[in-house]
C-alpha cells in the first residue's frame, strides 16, 4: 500500500517556498549560514509532514536562484507532487517559467499551485496573476493545478493546503515488490557512534535492514545498518518515502554525487540513447553540442548527438545518443534536464530510451527504427529492440537488469507467442533468426571441411566438438556482457540447430557423430590403389609389428602422406580389415589364426598361459605377443589374473562359433 509520496517545491527566487515549508511544517529548511547571510536558499532542505493517520510526505525545499538551478533539477527528479509557489504580487517570473518547463519535462503531473504574499496586493493583481499563471500552466503536465490564495505572513488559507494534498495523493495499491530498489543519495554525512549515514528519496521498490545494497559507483555491496524514516527508526523502506541509511563498511571516499543504490547489481554506462526535447525560444542544437547533463543527483558534461535531425529547433523533438564524460547510474526511461556547456540556459531534457546503446557511429534508418520502436514504452518492442542489439543470445534474466525491470514484470507483460518469426527463443533465451541461421551455417561448413579433410570416413563430428566451433563461433569472452549464457543453454541452442539441420536434410546422425546427409564415401582408382597398398603392406608384416617408420617413408613414395596414411588405416579398421590396439596396427587376417590358437589352447588348458608360454604357442616376438593379448583382453574373449590369460564365456561361445573357419 503506497501511503508515503514526495512533494517538491518550485517557483522564482523570494516566491516564499521556504516561508510555506516552515508554515506547513515548522521546520526552517535554509540552515547554511551562506543561506542566512544571503536570505535565499541554495541546498536543497528537506522536511516531513504527517497528512493524516495513513499519510506521511517528505518534503524537499528547491533553491529559486537561476544559479542553483541544477539543485533543483536533482531535488524534483522523482517527486510524486509539487507545490509551485508564486507570488502574488510578481506573477510568472523567469524561473518560474524555467521551473514549469523543467516539470513539465519530467512528467511530475501532480500539484498545487500556491500563490502567495497575497496579504501584498488587492484582488484585481491577483486576478490578473491567476490569468497569466492558468496560461502558463495550460501547455504542461501540471495544466489541472488548484490554485490556492495564500499568505505566510497573515496564514489567510494556509489550512486549506493539507487538505488539498490529501485530496491529490490518494493511498494507492502500489506493490513495491514489482520494482527493483533504487535511490539516489543525496546526503552524506558521518554521525557519531554510527559511522556512515546517507539520505534520500525512495525511487522504487523496497529493502530493509540488514540487506545489502549495491553502490553503482565502486560496484560495492554494503550491508544495512540501520534505517530512519523521518528520525525515526525503521525495519523497512519503501518507494515514497525519504530514508537515513547507515551502512556497514561505508567509507567517506565511497560517496559520490550522483551514485546510486539498488538491490541489483546494476552497471554504469557512459552512453545512452534518448528522446530529446527542446525548450521554446532557446538556441538551435547542433549535429555535435556539448551540454551540461542532469538527472536525479547526476550531474555532468556530455556530448549530444543527434541521430534523426542534423540540427534541433526549439520546440522540437529529435532522438540522440548522448555521450556522458564519465560513466553514470542512469536507467531506461529515466527523465533528464540539459543546460547550456556555461551552465546559463536551460535548453531542454527528455527520457532516456537505451541505458545501455551501441555506439551509433552512423545513422542509419535500421538505428532510427530501432529507437523509436523503444518509444512505445511497449515490452515487447523494448524485448525485441535489445535482441536486435546484439549478433548473441541474450536472456530475459540479462535484459530485465539491463532495463531495471523485473524479469516477473516482463514475462507478466509480454505475450511471447507474438515474438515474430525473425526471433527464436528457448528457455528464456532469445537470438535473431539470421544470426542463428548463420552460426547454423558454421556448423554445416565445419563438418564439411572434416569430411573434405577426411574424406575416407563417413563420420562427421561429434556433438563435443561441435559445441566447441558454436562458442567459438559465438565468442564466448564477449557473450558474458550479454548474460551467463551458461552451459545448459549451449547445449540447448546448439541441440535445437543440430535437430533443425537433420529435419532439413542437411545433417545425418552418424554413430554418434553428425555428418553431412549428402556425404559418401567415394574412391578414385588412385585411393584404392593406395588403400590397397597399406593393406598389404599390413599383411606382409605377419608377426611383426609394423614399423611406423618405415610405413610412412615408403608410403610417402607412394604419395601418402602421414594423415593421409591414418586416414587409410582407420579407413581399413571401419572395414575391419585392420585392427587397431594402442597406436599399432596388425592385419586381422594376421591375428584371425592366432586368436583361434589362444581360445583353444585355453579351453583345454585351464590353469591359463603367461606370456613367455604365449609367445612360444605362436612362436613370435615379445612385443607382436602383447599386441595380440592386448587385442583379446580388449576383445573380452581372454581374461587376465595376475600373469596369466583364461577363456571367459565370450571366448569360448567364439569359438564354438568360429572354430570351422579357422
Ligand atoms: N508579505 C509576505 N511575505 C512573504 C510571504 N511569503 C514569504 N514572504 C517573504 O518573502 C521573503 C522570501 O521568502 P522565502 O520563503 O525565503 O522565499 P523562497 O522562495 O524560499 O526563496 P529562495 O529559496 O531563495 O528561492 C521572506 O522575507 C519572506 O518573509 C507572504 O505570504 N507574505
Ligand atoms: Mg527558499
């Protein structure tokens, strides 16, 4: 239940923002002493006011000066309700209207617009103000503003703002567990027995003592302490309200204007694209401007960049990127103020559509579409905006912390099945089609270069070392910044275009390897010429091991090279021809009469045969006679126990079938 709101104040400087704030809540929020020397306000002040039973607000005091403007731009980004003071007796003055502009820009909609030092003029002044304000106001967001007639000096009406308030800001069903926590401190201070104290407004969500909250700015987690809301101490703070955190570990050199606490770890970004708006009566904004950036408690230098017009006339609107000169917590949809590079003019602001852009080198019409597509505020156009953005897969999980929006909001909000045909999505992973297509394609072509390189085998590669080229082909170093694309999504995405691949034909399940459909063995007169060479070759060896080197230099006469020469080795073991054990090579012709020998041997010999006894059975050399055993331990027709060899049930059932043969 959202019961705790924000209301700002705004208006020209000596307006009496101030007087209002101390009549309402007896609280004199300009405690510098440069504020009291001066009698203006400079730093924003904050007070609190209790509506009613349900109702708290927080309040922020805004400087009026034109040269604190930038103070308050951070106290009303984020405000639920102003109370725009002006007064009676100067009407609209200019920073009245730079304040409503301001406003206007971010979207506060909400307020009362208080008209004070009424005790200052007589009716027919205040007439002629109230007509120059209602025009004002009716262009903005505020343009169904009460106006109330007040005076802090004689209290005339006072009593009626509260209700009014109570009346705008109703209690509202606000579920702050849809939101991620976010604020923008915007105090620091050290206290005594505490340590590090930090204050501010409660953008969204909620979090609570003992958390840890996450520091934009060193990319730190710090637990919390303790909390206030209002000095009074509090277990949990929510959107609305105004909090004193006190964190554990908090050093002085951690705080940075500008730095931002969430619940997430929430990235820094030094690019961002935006929708961009011009103030009337301003100077036109070129291709390339250097302005002053603000939002919340940020403020820095930065570049625009236009990206739909070359130049922006006043009044108008355009989309940019703007270059920040350091590196901000800013998020999507966030509004934002721009001023002039000497800080005089306020130009304009708008929302930021892309926390996290691509650099828009040029500006092509795709760029263009893909912004404004984000301009719909739709998540399905801004799930489908950030697939565009990158050649990878990308998940939900890694798309909801780059927007700042729940992974749960999302899938609550966007109807998948309207995903179009260009997008393919598994397990909450998404990929463009085309980029999927063209990893599908690396696949084909890296089986292909197998078979070409081999072309004595029908087998092509396994799924191990087809994982291996799709991570390659994907670079996995670069897909962390797009999300844990963890190893069970691999599996899947490759599974899924390996399955695809076979549905059309193109790839065969071989064993357990994945070959082209169209590949066959095919030999020249050449390869069997070759083939039937080493076979011989095998043969003529008898009961010696073959000599690896000897092999290769005569086959090299024969034009074979080494892989070559394995190649028409395992050729001949698929056609069982030659049998392979450990890295030699023996004709099966050459051990079909051995192997009958042993089993039979065995069957009349039960105490078993050693290898000495082996060797002298087939009257052979070591080395061909632990070949041969390897062979038929491999074979399981043979067992060993300690150093001799015995028939098991497989030996003695082959050789009841083979026994003719031999
Ligand atoms: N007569 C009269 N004087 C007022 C009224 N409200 C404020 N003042 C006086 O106007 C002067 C300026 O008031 P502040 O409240 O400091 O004005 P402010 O808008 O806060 O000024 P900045 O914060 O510097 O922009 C003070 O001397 C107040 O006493 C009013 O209703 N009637
Ligand atoms: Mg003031």
């Amino acid at each position: 239940m959202k019961k705790n709101f924000i209301i700002a104040t705004a208006g020209h400087i000596d307006h009496g923002k101030t007087s209002l704030i101390k009549t309402l809540t007896g609280k004199d929020c300009d405690t510098h002493p440069e504020e009291k020397k001066r009698g203006i306000t400079i730093h924003l002040g904050f007070s609190h006011l209790k509506l009613n039973e349900d109702v708290n607000v927080g309040i922020i005091d805004v400087p009026g000066h034109k040269d604190f403007i930038h103070n308050m731009i951070s106290g009303v980004c984020g405000i639920d309700l102003v109370l725009f003071v002006i007064a009676a007796n100067e009407g609209m003055m200019p920073q009245s209207i730079e304040h409503l502009k301001i406003l206007n820009l971010l979207n506060v909609s909400k307020g009362i617009i208080v008209l004070t030092k009424c005790d200052l003029v007589d009716n027919e002044l205040i007439e002629i103000a109230e007509q120059e304000i209602k025009n004002e106001f009716s262009k903005t967001t505020l343009k169904d503003c009460p106006i109330l007639k007040v005076s802090t000096k004689t209290g005339e009406n006072i009593n009626f703002i509260i209700p009014e308030l109570i009346k705008i800001l109703k209690s509202n069903d606000y579920d702050f567990n849809q939101e991620y926590f976010r604020l923008y401190p915007d105090r620091y201070f050290q206290v005594k027995g505490f340590g590090s104290v930090l204050t501010g407004s409660v953008l969204s969500g909620t979090t609570q003592k003992g958390n840890s909250i996450y520091s934009s700015f060193n990319r730190k987690l710090y637990k919390i302490k303790r909390l206030e809301q209002y000095s009074h101490e509090t277990d949990l703070i929510y959107q609305g309200q105004r909090a004193s955190i006190n964190l554990n570990n908090f050093e002085q050199q951690d705080y940075e204007k500008g730095m931002m606490f969430s619940n997430i770890e929430y990235p820094k970004t030094a690019l961002i694209d935006v929708e961009l708006n011009l103030f009337q009566n301003v100077p036109n904004l070129k291709l390339w401007s250097t302005i002053e950036f603000y939002s919340n408690t940020i403020q820095t230098q930065a570049k625009i960049h236009l990206i739909d017009k070359d130049i922006l006339k006043p009044d108008n609107l355009c989309l940019a990127q703007i270059h920040l000169n350091k590196a901000i917590s800013i998020c999507y949809n966030d509004k934002f103020i721009i001023r002039n590079s000497s800080n005089e003019i306020t130009l304009g602001g708008g929302k930021v559509l892309d926390a996290f852009p691509l650099h828009h080198r040029r500006r092509t019409k795709h760029v263009i579409e893909l912004l404004k597509q984000r301009l719909s505020n739709d998540y399905l156009d801004l799930l489908i905006t950030e697939i565009e953005k990158t050649i990878k897969p990308i998940s939900l999980e890694y798309i909801s912390k780059k927007l700042f929006i729940k992974s749960e909001i999302l899938k609550q909000n966007i109807d998948f099945s309207l995903l179009s045909e260009k997008y393919i999505k598994i397990n909450n992973w998404f990929w463009t089609k085309k980029h999927y297509k063209l990893i599908k394609q690396k696949i084909v072509k890296y089986i292909q270069i197998g078979h070409k390189n081999n072309p004595l085998s029908n087998l092509g590669n396994t799924f191990e070392e087809l994982l291996s080229v799709f991570i390659e082909s994907i670079g996995n170093k670069k897909l962390l910044n797009y999300g844990d694309f963890s190893e069970d999504s691999q599996h899947i995405f490759l599974q899924a275009a390996l399955d695809e691949l076979q549905k059309e034909k193109i790839l065969d399940k071989r064993e357990s390897t994945y070959a082209i459909s169209s590949h066959n063995i095919t030999l020249s007169t050449k390869n069997h010429t070759q083939i039937n060479w080493v076979d011989q070759f095998i043969l003529n060896q008898r009961m010696k091991a073959p000599l690896w080197s000897e092999l290769t230099e005569r086959a090299h006469r024969r034009e074979i090279n080494e892989k070559y020469l394995k190649q028409i080795l395992f050729y001949l073991v698929k056609k069982k021809r030659i049998i392979h054990n450990n890295g030699e090579f023996l004709h099966s012709l050459n051990v079909s009469p051995i192997r009958i020998e042993i089993l039979k041997y065995l069957s009349k010999n039960p105490q078993g045969i050693s290898v000495s006894e082996f060797r002298d059975l087939i009257n052979a050399n070591r080395k061909i006679s632990l070949i041969m055993l390897n062979i038929f331990d491999d074979e399981e027709i043979i067992v060993r126990k300690d150093d001799k060899r015995f028939i098991t049930d497989k030996g003695l059932l082959f050789l009841e079938t083979n026994n003719d043969s031999a």
